[in-house]
C-alpha cells in the first residue's frame, strides 16, 4: 500500500480568490496546468521550477506522483 507524505490539499489549492479557482500549487498562484503544458512541450521538471521558483521541486514531483498513481489506479 502506498502512502502519501502529503495530503491533496496540501498539494493544491483551490481557491475562488486565486484564479478564480483555478487549481495552483499550494502556496502559489502558479497553475497546476503550467507543469503539464511545459511537460507535454518537452520542458523540463528543472526548466520549470527556474521559471516559476515558487513550485519547489519536491512539491512538483509529489504532484506528478499523485497524478500517476490517480491514473493508474482509475477504473
């Protein structure tokens, strides 16, 4: 069994003042969609944490951990 070290919503936050609700990186007001259009545009994780430094690294990846895993495991 896989246990998280964090929990979702201290992942993300969703909040009708930032953005308008738009899903960001909890602590930020960097959308969560940035990591996946700078992903699928062949950036790099590194080239994305340089752009937006406010999303630290281990933030970014248990983001893209939980991702994998809600994929993985969706019936």
């Amino acid at each position: 069994m896989i246990q998280w070290a964090m929990a979702s919503h201290d992942l993300i936050t969703l909040d009708p003042d930032i953005l308008g609700g738009t899903p960001v990186f909890v602590g930020t007001r960097v959308p969560v969609k940035t990591m996946s259009e700078y992903l699928e545009n062949s950036y790099s994780l590194g080239e994305l944490l340089e752009c937006f430094p406010s999303v630290g690294r281990e933030l970014a990846c248990k983001v893209l951990e939980r991702s994998e895993f809600a994929l993985l495991t969706a019936a």
